[in-house]
C-alpha cells in the first residue's frame, strides 16, 4: 500500500528486479519514495494493479518521523486517466479484444535510435482519442461509437471491420474483434514488458528463419522463429507446432504486421543476438495482421563495427559489420562433430578503413552466395573469433544482406568504386596467423610432433601439403541411418529392416557413409590422419553410394578407386587433439578439408622460407 498524504491505494506490486529494496531493509513502512517507472494494468475482475518497475526511496522513516497525514482510500471511479486516453470509467474486460489502453507507463523511450531507421514513429500516427472499437457502449461512454463496429451485446462478433482484413484473421474473444488500424493504440517493442497484460506492437519483419525439427526426452516437434523491428528497437519471436503451421505461411521478410497476444519471456541470449532483454512466443491465441502502412517502419535495425575495429573487440562478441566482398572462395563441404555435413564459404570483407576479415557463411546462406560483381555484404549479428587473428562468422540467427538499400551500402559501393578497390589493404585474418601471407596455419608434419601439438586444452588446426601413401580400404564403409540429419550405423536385422538405436525406429533401407584412415606424407615425416565423408569422397574421387555398390559387386573396380588416389597430392586442413581410450593417450588427427594445391602460392610460401633462412 502506498499513498500520496491525501489518498491511498493498495493494488501496488514491485516488480522482481527490485525485489532487494525489501529484502535490505531499504523499502519499508513509513519511507519516502520516488516511483520513476510504473505500468497500470486492469484485471479481468475490474481491478486496477499499479506494478512498479523502477523506485527511489528518498527518506528512511526515521527521516518522515512516519506516518504523513492522515491520507483516505481512493476511488478511481470516474477518475482514471491515461497518458494517451481519457476514459471516464473502465471499460469491461470483455469488451477489449486486442491492444488495451488501460495499461500505461509513465516512461517513455528515446525514438529513432540505431543506425538505419527512418521515418516518423509510429506512435506520431496514431489518433489521440480513444478508438470506438476498444470501449463498450454500455457504461454510457462519452466516446462516439459507430454502431456497425460494436455489437450491443457482449461475446457477440464483429460484423464489419474498419481495415481490408477479414474479420477471420483474427481471434475472437468474448466481444467483438477488432481489426487493427489507424485507431489502435500501438506501443514500441522497447516498452514491452512481461506485466503488461494486453498490447499491439506494429513492426516489420527482418529475419525469418527456416522451419526446424527437434527431438529430446519430452518428445519432438517443430519450430521457426523470426526477428521483428519498429523505431524504438527490436524483438525474437518463436513460434511452435501448431503455431508454425498457422503463422509461417503468413509472415514474408520485409513486410510489416500487427502483432499481439503473445506471450513475453526473458531473451535466452544462447539464442538470439538482439539487444533485447525480452523475446516472444505464440501461442494459439496470439494474432498476427498485415499491416499496409509500413512509413517510418525501418527495414533494418544494425549499428555496425568498422573492420579495424574489429581488434579492439572481445572475443565471441556478436557484432554488424557491413563492407565490400573482396574475394569469395568456393562452397565446400565439412563434418561436424555430431557427424553432421554443412556447408561453409568464406568471404573477404573490406571496407573505408582499409581493413579486410574473413567472414565464414554456413549452409544456405554458403550454398547461394554469388560473389559476382564484388557485392556489398552486410551482416547482421555475426560472431568474433580470434582465431588466425580475426575473423567473423555468421550464426544460425544472423542476417545476411547482399547489396542491402541502405545509405551505409550506397556509401561502400561508391568508395569502392572510386578507388577502394586499388587500395593497398591489410587483412585482420592474415596479420596475425602463423606462415607467410596466407590465412592457414602452415605446418610440417613433423610439427605434430616437435610441437607437442594437441596437448592443450582445445584441439590445435593447421594445413599442410601431402601425399597420400596408403589408405586403408577395410572397414572403410558403414551402414549408416537414412535420416537426414543422423550419420549413426544401423544394425541389420536379417529382415529387410535395419535399425537405428539412436532414432528408435526400424528402415527399410540405409545409406553408405565413409570413415577413412589415410596415411599422409610430406618431406619430412609422414602421418595417420581420419577422413569423414565430405573429405574421404574428395580423396577417393567417388560418392560413399557408389563406393558401396562397387564393393558389393566389383571388388577390382572398388580396389581400383584406392590405387588411383595413392601417391596424389592436396592441401589438408586438420584438427589436432590428444585423446584417452582404454587408459591409453594418442594424438588424433582428423582431417577438416581437402583441397587442391595451388601451386602458385604455395611456391611464393616456400620461397619466402627460403630468404628467411638465407638471412
């Protein structure tokens, strides 16, 4: 209970965050307080509930000499008001479907902050007067209402809707559903909170994610989430089962929506990259409109990082950063640890500074990137890495713009063009890796050893040049589960069925994978190394499919394969790391990539030795 001398009032809750105010003795009976941030909500039963987010407590008891004045109950009847509507009663809990203008905040966000937005807030726009579809006709409200947009009695739906939209796409509740228009009262995404019982956000849609799978011990499903933006910020939203059906073929990037009636959560920031402490999620009651307003709505909300920056920066810090593709390299194909195949592209990005990095995209942003034309790139939420020096790599959740319509992408493609591109520019990703002018970590492999490599906490990578001498053809096949995204080997159960442990399920078929172990050779020393699929289909020439057929039916054509890859030459990226089995510690060394050599580069790196060891 809290009161001003005058009156007072009981319906007052501290929100959590402030929860050690009490539990410090710093809020207590009789202190003085300032409440700097409030959000008033109506509960369904009528009541009215102040929550409480920021407080000041100015005077101790001791200080007020307790108890001011001799302050009465107040009643609101008649008398509440609002800091964007004037009503003279609350309106019925039944008759407000939608946005609600009964929760306020006396805190208002700066607007228009962030790189990239334009245009008025939407806020400016919407109508100072309350909107006839959110109040009852019943309690004798002063507010003119037009009779084809209310229904007299309550629970009863809307007949007309004020927008082009059917009445349909949304959710009816207990009285007529409203479409949301020019007259609801639309608040920004940065004065979303978990106490507000009812809002309308309006905002545009910038990143859509693909739909998911996912399986754990409480059973599986699908999900797919999409990130949103209005000019005060920027918010996730999550969408599961039933409600990806229903709202994924709905949401296009780029367009612009109403959007309520989902529920609010803190950000799990494992997950998202946005500056938001909060993140949505729909359920089966949440509504979500086209809007075909979209002025002052921005297209994007990033702040990007200039390239030489990007070393003052803490590792795994999520970044934007925005310049010209340089060079692109080719999409190539890798095994993760779960013995899943994805493919990688890396891109060299500069910008006016001068500076380059190295920016690795995945799946299919990798597959469909063109590097044509010396694109702009731009990225938004990428992941800091100092590894080889400084390098970037976009995440599941980034955004990935080519030639994006943004001042900041005008301004890159005439820098460049005027004499960006001649530029004598130092590379992030170069500057600080071992070797000489090239973005790998050359070793001999007698390194492996000399250096004790992999005997650290985390495994070691380096590339060499090798030939293969020999690869061990027995057992290099296995029966693997036909699941797209499961590598793990089948047990044939001698009834056309082969099954699979970890997916619990029995098959009528499976797929051939490949686990290679190859001994490679340089100069100076030679090495056993493991190749997975991606890696053992490159050194062998032939998919793992039909590598399975030859075995099973020309054992010559299958020896064949193996002959004809020994003695070849590649470039190998490899994966170093010491490991136990059975009580026993070796050096594993796995091989990350195969590629051709470039024989120019790598004779320009072998003379560079050479006037190294001449000084």
């Amino acid at each position: 209970m809290m009161s001003d001398g005058q009156h007072s009032w009981s319906s007052f809750l501290l929100a959590t965050q402030l929860n050690h105010l009490p539990e410090g003795d710093l809020l207590v009976p009789n202190c003085v307080c300032k409440l700097k941030k409030t959000i008033t909500n109506t509960l369904s039963d009528g009541r009215i509930v102040v929550i409480v987010m920021d407080i000041e407590i100015l005077q101790s008891p001791e200080e007020t000499g307790g108890k001011i004045g001799n302050p009465t109950p107040y009643n609101p009847e008649g008398k509440m008001s609002s800091s964007s509507t004037t009503v003279p009663a609350p309106p019925p809990p039944a008759a407000v479907p939608g946005p609600s203008n009964q929760s306020n905040s006396i805190y208002s966000p700066p607007r228009g902050c962030g790189r990239g937005f334009v245009g008025k807030s939407p806020m400016k726009t919407s109508p100072v007067k309350a909107s006839p579809s959110k109040f009852s006709p019943m309690k004798g409200s002063p507010v003119k209402a037009s009779p084809s947009k209310f229904s007299p009695m309550k629970g009863s739906p809307m007949k007309t809707s004020p927008s082009k939209f059917s009445p349909s796409k949304f959710s009816p509740m207990k009285a007529g559903s409203a479409s949301p228009g020019s007259s609801t009262k639309v608040i920004p995404i940065a004065q979303l909170n978990p106490y507000q019982s009812k809002w309308t956000i309006r905002a545009r849609v910038t990143n859509k994610s693909s739909i998911r799978n996912w399986s754990n011990s409480k059973g599986e499903g699908k999900l797919f989430s999409f990130e949103i933006v209005d000019e005060s910020g920027e918010i996730r939203i999550t969408a599961f089962n039933k409600e990806v059906d229903k709202f994924f073929p709905l949401l296009e990037q780029g367009k612009v929506y109403y959007i309520s009636k989902a529920t609010l959560k803190a950000a799990n920031k494992q997950y998202t990259t946005l500056k938001n402490d909060y993140e949505m999620t729909l359920h089966a009651h949440s509504s979500i409109v086209p809007c075909d307003d979209g002025q002052g709505i921005p297209a994007v909300h990033c702040d990007f990082v200039p390239i030489a920056e990007l070393e003052n920066r803490d590792k795994d810090a999520i970044i934007d950063v925005i310049g010209v593709c340089k060079s692109a390299e080719d999409v190539s194909r890798i095994t993760t640890k779960n013995s899943r195949e994805v493919s990688k592209r890396a891109l060299n990005l500069i910008d006016t500074t001068g500076k380059v990095v190295a920016v690795t995209l995945w799946g299919e942003e990798a597959e469909k990137f063109d590097g044509s034309g010396q694109p702009v790139v731009a990225i938004k939420g990428a992941r800091l890495s100092d590894f080889g020096g400084r390098s970037l790599s976009a995440l599941f959740s980034s955004t990935v713009m080519v030639n994006p319509d943004i001042p900041e992408a005008f301004r890159l493609r005439a820098w460049y063009d005027q004499g960006g591109f001649a530029l004598d520019s130092q590379s992030l990703t170069e500057t600080r890796s071992v070797g000489s002018g090239t973005k790998m970590n050359w070793k001999a492999l007698s390194d492996v050893k000399t250096e004790h490599m992999g005997h650290g906490e985390k495994a070691d990578y380096f590339s060499c040049v090798a030939t293969v001498l020999y690869m061990r053809k027995e057992n290099c096949l296995y029966q693997a589960c036909p699941s797209a995204d499961c590598n793990k080997k089948v047990i044939d159960q001698q009834n056309g069925l082969y099954r699979c442990e970890k997916c619990n399920r029995d098959f009528p078929n499976f797929k051939y994978r490949l686990l290679l172990s190859a001994n490679l050779a340089d100069f100076g020393d030679n090495q056993w190394v493991t190749c997975f699929q991606e890696t053992a289909e490159v050194l062998l020439g032939q998919n793992a499919e039909t590598l399975g057929q030859l075995r099973d039916t020309d054992e010559a054509a299958f020896d064949e394969v193996f002959q004809k890859a020994n003695f070849t030459t590649h470039t190998f990226k490899n994966r170093v790391k010491l490991e136990t089995y059975n009580d026993e510690s070796r050096v594993k060394v796995t091989v990350m990539e195969v590629q051709p050599v470039d024989h120019r580069e790598y004779s320009r790196r072998l003379l560079s030795n050479i006037r190294k060891l001449a000084r």
